[in-house]
C-alpha cells in the first residue's frame, strides 16, 4: 500500500469492539492504514519500541517488566517478553503466573477453574450460573506492566458472555513457561487503541474511545534507577538550601560583629589611661598620647 502510494505512512491501527452476545447493542471494530486517528482513542498514547533481536522479531514484542492481579504481585515466571497478537482471541500467560492468578480468582463465588483441554495447552475459569455482570463486582483488575507503563484492565475488560457453553469465561489461560511470553490477544487489545509503526519498528498504545468501561487506566511506573535520580536530587537541594543559610547566617555575623565593634570605639575616639601617659585604643594598638 505504501508502495502504491495508497497510504503516506506503514503504520496501522486497531480498535477492537467490546463483543456482547445478549444485546444488539454493538461498538464497531476497524483497523486503519496508514495514520493513527487522535479522535478514536482518550489521553495520551505511549509509545514502545519493538524487540528486534532473536526469534522474537517475529512477533510485535514489547519487554515484559510485571504482572499484578488485583494490586498484588503474581509475576513469578523468569518471562522477558510479551507480544501483541490480534489473531489470539485470549490473554495467555505463563503456566507459573497463571497458577498465581488463578489461586486468587478461583476462589470467586460462582465461578469454576476447572480444565478445558485443547492441545493440552488451555485452562479457562468460567461460570454457568453468573453472567459477567453478576461476577465482575468479585474480581479484582488485570495489570500488564510493559516497561516503564502499567496497563490496568477492569474485571469486565476480561471477562466475555455466552462462549464454551458458559454464561461467562474469564478469558485469560495459560502457554508454557518456557514460551518465555505473555500472549496480548484480542482480549487485552479491545481495551486499547494500539498502532503498529513498521518503518520505526514502535507500537503505541492508548484508552480504546470505544471502550464502554471508564475504568481502563495506564500509568506510569518509575523504576529504580528513577527512585534513586530524585534521591540524589533532593539530597543535593537540601545541601544546596543548607550551604546558603550558613552563608547567610555567617554574613549575618559579620555584619553584627561590625557594627558591635563600632559601637563601642568609634570613629577617633581613644580611651586614655589612667597614667597620663599612654592611651590604649579598643582596637588592641598603642599611640603617643599628644
């Protein structure tokens, strides 16, 4: 396309729809060639530069830096990577971290963890007696921290009605540990608006306009190296303040020294002796009385 000159930019963009089987009620899904429409996605857009390097070049693949379900830690895997894929349906994450989410979600009234083999590959949580909008009160939030910028989905954000003949199914499962990925499939992506820039090998990423839940949050997440820059900034601020009061205090000092000194003396005044002879100023020196 970009060779015909049909579009300006190699870049495309995704908005995928929030799919409800029990209501005509339907937000449109498109993708986009060629720009990145500002008016179809809220707030900023963070961008990310694509891994290039090894196998994983052969998907969009972002650094993966932590996953939380429900404000805690379930990021147990030694996984490095995760890739955005729109021809996944799901969110898969490694077998160790799903164990972890898995241990908390199971626990919700209502809803069953139990097997759904495919290819010895796939586990589901679903429930045959609540709808999502029964259970998503229940379940805590899904975040995805890709570098620096956390990604936080809403319990309705993963969960769909009406598939594998429950009302509902969490729709995250699990890959093997040693895939050393988390698969962000259309699950993750009808959340956001996401660009994929071929010609700068980035991915962006924003709040889905067309997404119904006000929830959907991304933030940024400081690391270490951050933390430690405005410890050293605050430290040099606070020595900095602490250099100036001493030399205003000491200057201070000086100037009541001063003035105390010519308070007592003088301009031309001396103190004469007792003995006539010799006058001893405040200054410490001797003169020939005249």
């Amino acid at each position: 396309m970009k060779n015909l000159k049909l579009i300006d930019k190699k870049v495309m963009s995704f908005s995928i729809n929030y799919h409800n089987s029990t209501t005509t009620e339907q937000t449109e899904s498109f993708v986009t060639f060629g720009a990145v429409n500002g008016n179809d996605y809220k707030g900023n857009m963070y961008n990310h530069e694509a891994v290039t390097d090894n196998t994983m070049n052969n998907w969009w693949t972002l650094p993966l830096k932590g996953l939380q379900y429900n404000n805690k830690n379930i990021f147990k895997s030694q996984v490095n990577y995760a890739i955005i894929d729109s021809g996944t349906s799901f969110i898969y994450l490694p077998k160790t971290d799903w164990d972890a989410f898995n241990s908390s979600i199971s626990a919700v009234e209502g809803l069953s963890c139990s097997t759904h083999v495919k290819n010895g590959a796939d586990q589901y949580c679903k429930s045959f007696t609540k709808t999502c909008d029964e259970l998503q009160d229940s379940i805590g939030t899904l975040a995805i921290e890709l570098e620096s910028v956390k990604y936080t989905i809403p319990a309705k954000g993963f969960l769909i009605e009406n598939i594998l003949r429950a009302k509902c199914v969490v729709g995250i499962s699990y890959i093997s540990d040693t895939n050393d990925m988390v698969i962000l499939g259309d699950t993750f992506m009808r959340n956001f608006y996401i660009s994929f820039e071929y010609e700068n090998s980035r991915v962006g990423l924003a709040v889905n306009k067309n997404a119904p839940y006000s929830n959907i949050e991304i933030s940024l997440k400081f690391g270490a190296w951050y933390i430690v820059a405005i410890i050293c900034l605050t430290l040099l601020l606070i020595g900095l303040l602490a250099f100036i009061i001493y030399v205003c205090l000491r200057d201070r000092l000086r100037r009541r020294k001063e003035r105390k000194v010519m308070r007592i003396s003088g301009p031309g005044k001396s103190n004469q002796g007792s003995n006539g002879g010799i006058n001893k100023t405040d200054y410490g020196t001797f003169s020939e009385k005249t």
